[in-house]
C-alpha cells in the first residue's frame, strides 16, 4: 500500500542501526543504503521538530531457540550506534532486549507523552527488529508506516516475505522518498 498520509504527530523510529549490525551484508539492500536513507530521514523529522527514535539491542530473549548465538562474546562498540546517524539531545533512545522495541522498554511511555500517534520505521533486519516492533506498534494503536527501502535483512527471502506479506496488514509501505514528500 502507497503511504498516504503521516499524522501532525509521527515519529521517526530506527532500529538497530548499529556498528555490531551494520557491518553485517544486508539483503537485498546494503546496510550503507539503509544507513544513508535513514540520515535523510532523521535529518527531515528533526528538522520539522518531529521525535527521532534511536534504538539499538544490547542482549537477547532468554529462551532456548535452535539458532543462537550464545555464549559469542562481541566487540565491545557492537551495540553503538552508527556515528551517521548524528545523535541530538532530542533524540529518545532505546535499548532493547528483544526484537522488538516495545517490549521491556519505555517506547510506548515516551511516544505517548508527546503525542505520538503514527511511526515511520526503517532499520536492520527487515524479518526481525523492524517487523517485531511493527507488529508490536499495530497492537498498541499507532498509525505504521514502512520505508521500504530504508530496510534490508540478512536473508533476502524473509525480507520480501515481511514487505509483501506481513507490513501491509500492519500499516502502510513506501519509498523513502515518498515518506520525505509527504513531511512536506
């Protein structure tokens, strides 16, 4: 579905655009596009005095699951933030856990106090973090849209799954572009 409108009220919410995440090969979009779109985009919503939501995952789910990487010691910046992304004062930032980035976190709490009524995402891994936390933002009532290519996975199939199958029953899909023109 084209993005047809953003809220007066919408944040600007990028996941686990991180140095640990971002050197990984993106698919079928690489991480270095992602990286640059979604500059364009903070730098918009900035710009329009509109909530720049930056978040990263510093741990993982406890559950047992057959592909993990536990007991794997990374770099010590893995979870740091890439320095594109030119964290402001204003940003809200948020450490997950999880996939997603409403669970065991305050994101809902610090949208609702300003007045968040819609989230454009965009961030790493398309079929993990951002479609957990658009999944997760469709159930607590937020309007959801999708920048399509300011998305990328680790797993060519399970991305286009999520754009095809999974984003357009949670909200709305559109190019970065798109979602700049409608900011105005």
């Amino acid at each position: 579905m084209t993005a047809t409108t953003l809220d007066p009220q919408t944040a600007l919410v990028l996941i686990d655009l991180q140095k640990g995440i971002a050197a990984l090969p993106g698919a079928p979009i690489p991480s270095a596009e992602v990286i640059e779109r979604s500059v364009r985009l903070a730098a918009a919503f900035r710009a329009r005095g509109l909530p720049v939501v930056l978040v990263n995952v510093t741990g993982g789910a406890p559950g047992r699951t057959e592909t993990s990487l536990r007991g794997a010691t990374p770099p010590a910046d893995w979870a740091e933030l890439v320095p594109e992304l030119d964290r402001q004062p204003t940003d809200i930032t948020v450490s997950k856990q999880h996939w997603g980035a409403f669970h065991g976190t305050s994101l809902d709490l610090e949208l609702r106090r300003r007045g968040v009524t819609q989230i454009v995402l965009a961030g790493i891994a398309t079929s993990i973090g951002v479609e957990s936390t658009a999944r997760a933002a469709h159930e607590h009532g937020y309007h959801v849209t999708i920048a399509t290519d300011a998305v990328t996975d680790f797993d060519e199939a399970a991305h286009r799954n999520s754009l095809e199958k999974i984003f357009p029953r949670l909200g709305e899909t559109d190019s970065t572009e798109a979602i700049l023109a409608l900011l105005g």
